[in-house]
C-alpha cells in the first residue's frame, strides 16, 4: 500500500510510465505489463512474455490472461477528465474465454467501454499476440471509485 509520503518519480525512470503518466507499481511491475495506447473508452496494455508468466506445462497461466483482461478493461473506463486527478475503478464481475496459446512471445490486450452510466461501466477484452492471433476474449463490469490525486512525479499522459 502506498500512502503521500512516496518519493517522486523521474518521468525517465523504469518505474514511470509515460503512455499513462503513472507510475508502476504492485503486480503491473511484478508481471511486467505496460499501458501501449489509452484514450477515453479504449486501453491497450502489452506483455512480453517470459517464464514467470508460464504454468507447470509451459503455456502461458490463465491468470495471466485474466490479469491482463482486467487491468485493461479497467484502464479504458478510468481514462483521466480532471488534472490532477487519477480515475479509479474496482472490477465487479471478468468472464474470460480462452481460445489459443500465443505463436510468439508477446500478449496484447485491447479493451473498450461498451457502455455504463455515472457509477457503472462494461468494457469488452481481446488479447492477441504479436501476429495477431486471437487468444481470449473477455467481458468485464466495473465500479467507479472515488478519483485520488495523482502521486509525485505523475501527470496527464501525454496527448
């Protein structure tokens, strides 16, 4: 957990991520996924593949689809409206289907909102590799949460 006190964050550190203007923490950091585009509705989150995203028979762990899923489905709702503030969101319900094993080393998950009100959003997920396969498609519900103020060395992503 974090709390006001964290250190700034140079924007050219490995801990920053500039497509978001946020800094990674927590299992983004730990599995190793980065925001590749985000704009109002949409995200897209990439993960190279290494063994810490393997299961005991070398394909890539559900969990780690399921992860990504989620962080991206919650990220196309949670676009930032107010500067200096951080959009914030709790999943409600993530149905994934699984359909193929990657052809390269790389996942991309592309989400975007399909609708929702003031408090309430849905966002609809295909990963895919590199080459294009598709690999699981996912359908996610989500709770707006209270925004919070941005932490040091955070900002707007850029336009």
């Amino acid at each position: 957990m974090s709390d006001s006190s964290e250190p700034a964050v140079q924007s050219d550190s490995p801990d920053y991520d500039p497509r978001s203007g946020e800094i990674v923490v927590g299992l983004q950091r730990l599995l190793g996924y980065r925001v590749g585009a985000w704009s109002d509705g949409f995200c897209r989150m990439v993960l190279p593949l290494d063994e810490r995203h393997l299961n005991r028979f070398s394909g890539v762990h559900g969990g780690i689809y399921a992860t990504l899923a989620d962080a991206a489905g919650g990220f196309s709702g949670c676009y930032p409206d107010t500067p200096g503030l951080r959009r914030r969101c709790v999943t409600l319900s993530l149905t994934t289907n699984f359909l193929s094993q990657p052809g390269d080393g790389l996942l991309a998950a592309e989400a975007q909102v399909r609708g929702g009100g003031r408090s309430i959003f849905f966002s609809d997920i295909e990963i895919r590799d590199g080459g294009g396969l598709l690999l699981c498609t996912a359908s996610g519900t989500f709770r707006y949460r209270e925004p919070l103020p941005a932490r040091p060395g955070e900002g707007p992503p850029p336009a």
